[in-house]
C-alpha cells in the first residue's frame, strides 16, 4: 500500500471511531421539560448525526496543541508536527483521562498512544480553523479561576495550510 493511502485509511479509521463513539443514552422530546429515553441504536444513530468538533487551545491544554477533538475513548492533539491519538482504557476514563493530556500526565497510565507524524512537512505550517459550529465549550477546574476557559469556540474542520508545498491537509 502506498503511504498516501495508507495515512489516509489511518485518518479514515479513527475518523470513524471517533464519530462512532459519542452515542448519547436519551434526547430530549419537544417539551425540554420530559426526557425520552431511547434504544442503544437509537442513540448511536443519532449521535452519528452530529459533527465533530475541533475545539482551539486557549491554554487549557499544552502549549505545543493547536486544536483538540475527543469523545468517550479517545482524544486527538492536533499540533504543527503530528497528530496525536490517545486511546484509553474504560477504568482510566473515569479517573484522569479527561483531566489532563497524556502531553502534562505524570506517571503511567493504561492506554495507547499513536502518533502520526508529518514526514518532511512545512515546520512554519498555519493551523486554520473553519466553520464555526454553534456549540460552545466550557472548561471549569479547580478553584483557581485563571485556569478557567469559557465560551470557546467550536469548528467544522481545520486545515493544514500548504502542509507539503501545494498540499493542505484538511479533517473534518
């Protein structure tokens, strides 16, 4: 298989995994006060609907992250010179996986790491963001409110700009 069609079945597969993922368990019905509980499938499929979201890094995450996106298993660091995927295992979940990333984590933890890294790729590449999403993020820690971060935007898509001279690299 070449390395292009190898990278972009990578990018494909964990496309879908992180897409899969976020399965809601109930939507609400029309009156926001009552809750419709609905099947597994039903939740997957309707979270399959939803777009993913490439959240900016405002300082809540290392300083060499540019964009993150997440759902229930994974987190994907997206920086100048690779794409991080940070798989982690159910019983770590719950405990500090979302807390920091693998980037400021001390110690071991129970996971895989895959990185992908842009071979002979522009060092200055322009990270852009693109389609603003009307989804918002909050981020509250701690007590100390410096580490707080709100009202975030939210993006479709980001690009690699000329990541390969007369090549942008874009995930949706």
């Amino acid at each position: 298989m070449k390395p292009k069609s190898l990278l972009s079945a990578i990018m494909f597969s964990f496309y879908v995994l992180l897409v899969s993922a976020f399965a809601p368990k109930s939507i609400l019905s029309h009156d926001s006060t009552f809750s419709k509980t609905v099947s597994d499938e039903q939740s997957k499929e309707n979270y399959e609907k939803l777009p993913l979201m490439f959240v900016p890094n405002m300082g809540q995450y290392d300083e060499r992250v540019c964009f993150a996106a997440q759902n229930s298993f994974v987190k994907v660091y997206f920086t100048k010179s690779e794409v991080v995927y940070e798989f982690c295992e159910q019983t770590q979940r719950a405990k500090d996986f979302f807390n920091e990333p693998s980037f400021q984590r001390k110690g071991s933890a129970n996971g895989t790491v895959l990185r992908v890294e842009f071979q002979a790729a522009n060092k200055d590449v322009h990270i852009e963001s693109c389609g603003n999403l009307p989804g918002k993020i909050n981020i509250f820690r701690g007590e100390n409110t410096s580490e707080w971060f709100s009202n975030i935007q939210t993006y479709g898509k980001i690009v690699y700009k000329d990541i390969w001279p007369n090549i942008d690299l874009v995930y949706r």
